[in-house]
C-alpha cells in the first residue's frame, strides 16, 4: 500500500466525487484480487498485437480477434490471494486460448516501485486501486484509457463503481474487481466465551479493550513494519472525530497538519497505544493476524482480508463492529471500504489480448471464480452471485451500503509520495516516539507544504 517515493511528481489528480450511501446502494459492493512474490518488480513475458501507439486508435478498443499471450503485473503476493487469482486467469485460458503470463512482487515493493515500473516496460495490465492513487498515474499518461471498454461493462456497474474508476479528464482507466470494509475484527468464540459485548462508543471501546488487558489479553493486534496498517487506525480516528469531509481534505492538502484537530487525533491515539500490541514496527500484518487468530489479541482494526490468514474452518468465528463513535456530530457513518482491481498499461505489447482480459474480469463469473477460492472480499460488479457469500460476506455488502461516506484509505485518498515519503515514517515515529506529538505535525505540515505547492 506505500506508495512511491518520488516527491518531485509534478501532477496530483483532483479527488473523487462525494461517494454517498444511495449511490452505494446502487451497486458498488462485492470482491477478489489475487497471486505470489517475487524480489523486485519489473516487467516479464511476450505478447502479440502492437502497442495503442502503433495501431492506432483508444487502448479500449480492440483490433481483431485476440489471441497469444497477456502478461500481467500483480501486487497480491500472499497464498490465498495468489491461488484465488490463478483459478480467475486459469478459466480466462480455457474461454479464449489467450495465455497470462503474471508478474508477482510482494505488496509493499510492488507499491514503492510503481513509479519507475511504470515508466519502464510494465505489464500489459497490472493490479492497482481505484480513486486518488489510479486518477495520479493516469494523468501522468501511465496508463491508457479503457474508456470504449467501458462502454461494454458499464451497465454492469453502479455509477458510484464508474466514478471510482475515471481519471481527472473524464475517460475510465479501471476495471474494479474486489472491494473490501476496514473496521475492527474479532472472534465471536472469544467474545462469548468471556462474555464481551460490542461497543458502539469509545469510552466503551477503551473500557472493553481494558477489560481484554485485565483478562491477560492483548487487546488491540498491531503491526506497522509494511508502513501502511497503522493508516487505517489513523483514517477512522480522525473521520470519527472530525468528520469525514475534514479528512478527506486534510488528504489532500487542504487541512494543515498543525491543527488542533488533528492534534486531538495524535493525543487521543497516544492514550490508545498502550493497549496495542507491542513492537509493531518489527511486525508484518500476516504476524499480528496469526497472533489475533490464536486469540494472543482480542480485536484487530484492519480490512477483511485479515480473514485470508485464517484456516477454512476457523473462518466463521470470524467477525467485526464498525469501529466505534468518537464525536456524536459524526457517529459511525464513514466508512473505510478500498476497490481494489486492474489497469491497463501504457504502452501494452497485446493490447487486444489485454483488453479481453480486462472484459473477463469485469464480469460476475470472473469475480465470483475469485471468491470461490478467498472469500474474504465482496465483488465489485452488479450481478454477482451473493447467494454464495458467508455471513462476512454479508455482513460486508451491509456496513458499505448502509454507508454514508466511502474513503478508500489514507495511501489512496492523498498523493502517492506524501504518503510514502511523509506520512509512512512520521507514523512510525509516532508509534516509536508518541510523546513528541507536536513537533511530529509541524514537521508534517513542513513536508506538506513543500510538496503540495505545486498545485496551487
């Protein structure tokens, strides 16, 4: 999820329109990514077909009948996401005779060399994020648009799916394919056989999580060595206590980090740490799952995959609330839920081989094949086949449609090296160091200014 550590990118795309719960409603639930790591990323494989620049024409449409090989750079390097995405392209093989040829990095090193990888020679198509972090590249002509696809797949997604999926000049460069809520997990065995009760405040929330410490629990498992999980702790904090339009523009450089309300943030997370998990910058988020799966740790506050570190038959003690109300002005409506999908690169070496793979995964089979295998996500496309979801699953669809805002996550609502070069350390600082509150936000706020400028 960091992103690349360029400070010097000279374009920062607008921010997406307001996702509201009635656009939500009308379709932007449901999920699947997926594959397995490789050292350093970097583009592989052979195709047929000439690049857009070639043949001519927008990169959505395509020349002919497709055919020889689509390679495709991926960022999902954990087992489940990684067989649940081979049984997807397995079955795209079998439908058109085209061959996928996948690129797999580590997810952290996938992120922080997109930059260059993307300016090199990626991947006819690589996975990627919907909203900020997708509208950033496109505008830096990194990849094409898919806008002529669209017009074949749209009808099978909601407005609010399209709107994730369009860069700042109006064309579509995104296909989404999962999506997934970000809230606080925990075992229903454990809550049942100590006889917690979900909190819907705060002070309910610290009291249980004090409650958890006095039983000889861990409350809260934590990790930080991939510079990313903490964001999401920092995104609920801050949408609970100030609301979600003050985030969003705090995200985008609108909001000074000095200001006491982000002050009150860091202060009130301070408090917090102490029923954390400690050494979390030593700590992956597959370490702090299979320690809150072993019920080391009461509660987790992460995203639904979390469920991919647990086994098939533990999976239905699986459970999450909605991380709880800190300002009565703001409540519980906001809502952490990232789409997750595919773009199309710049200059792909089988662009018709490419697009039709983008077409297959657009579609309820491709997704619900993905799901088949890790049901740990909801599908992005109408017309999935939800009679097959889990309780999760279900619970899932229901926290993000009843939704009364969407933000995508920290590393995606803001510009990609603000986030990797400012936001990842200064959080690890914090965690490190949470005394030095401060100091921390003005040199944020420092790091902030020099990087936005360009843009006013």
């Amino acid at each position: 999820m960091p992103s690349p550590r360029n400070s010097s990118d000279p374009l920062t795309p607008t921010g997406l329109p307001h996702l509201s719960r009635r656009s939500l409603l009308q379709g932007m639930l449901y999920g699947g990514a997926g594959l397995a790591a490789v050292p350093i990323l970097s583009a592989c494989g052979d195709g047929n077909g000439g690049t857009a620049a070639e043949t001519g024409g927008e990169a959505g449409e395509t020349g002919g009948a497709a055919t020889g090989t689509v390679t495709l750079g991926s960022n999902a390097s954990d087992e489940a996401p990684k067989n649940a995405g081979a049984a997807v392209y397995e079955q795209f093989t079998q439908d058109t005779g085209i061959e996928v040829t996948v690129n797999t990095v580590d997810h952290g090193t996938f992120q922080e060399q997109i930059n260059t990888y993307l300016q090199g020679t990626p991947e006819d198509v690589f996975t990627w994020f919907a909203g900020y972090r997708m509208q950033f590249f496109a505008a830096r002509g990194l990849s094409n648009p898919i806008t002529d696809l669209w017009g074949d797949i749209g009808a099978d997604y909601s407005q609010a799916m399209k709107d994730a999926s369009t860069g700042e000049d109006g064309e579509q460069y995104f296909v989404p394919f999962l999506a997934y809520p970000w809230a606080v997990f925990y075992r229903k065995s454990l809550f049942e056989d100590n006889g917690y009760t979900i909190p819907t405040t705060y002070d309910d929330y610290v009291a249980l999580a004090q409650g958890m410490q006095d039983d000889g629990l861990t409350p809260l498992a934590f990790a930080d060595k991939d510079g990313w999980p903490a964001m999401g702790t920092f995104d609920y904090m801050n949408m609970r206590l100030n609301g979600y339009d003050f985030h969003i523009d705090l995200m985008a450089g609108k909001e000074s980090w000095e200001d006491d309300r982000v002050k009150e943030v860091f202060n009130t997370w301070a408090e917090l740490l102490p029923l954390h998990q400690e050494g979390a910058l030593g700590r992956t988020w597959q370490e702090a799952a299979q320690s809150f799966h072993a019920k080391d740790a009461g509660m987790f506050v992460f995203g639904m995959f979390v469920g991919q570190q647990f086994p098939a038959e533990d999976l239905e003690d699986l459970d999450f609330f909605p991380f709880p109300e800190m300002n009565p002005d703001f409540g519980q409506g906001a809502v952490e839920a990232p789409i997750d999908g595919y773009m199309l690169s710049k200059e792909p070496k089988n662009r018709d081989a490419a697009i039709e793979l983008l077409r297959f995964l657009a579609t309820p089979e491709a997704q619900g094949i993905y799901l088949a295998a890790d049901p740990t996500n909801i599908a992005a496309v109408n017309g999935a086949d939800t009679s097959t979801y889990n309780e999760l699953q279900l619970k899932a669809e229901e926290l993000i449609g009843n939704a009364e805002a969407i933000s995508q996550f920290l590393d995606r609502d803001t510009r990609p090296d603000f986030s990797t070069t400012v936001v990842v350390p200064s959080l690890q600082n914090f965690i490190n160091n949470p005394g030095d509150v401060d100091n921390l936000l003005r040199q944020m706020e420092e790091q902030k200014q020099a990087i936005f400028v360009e843009d006013e």
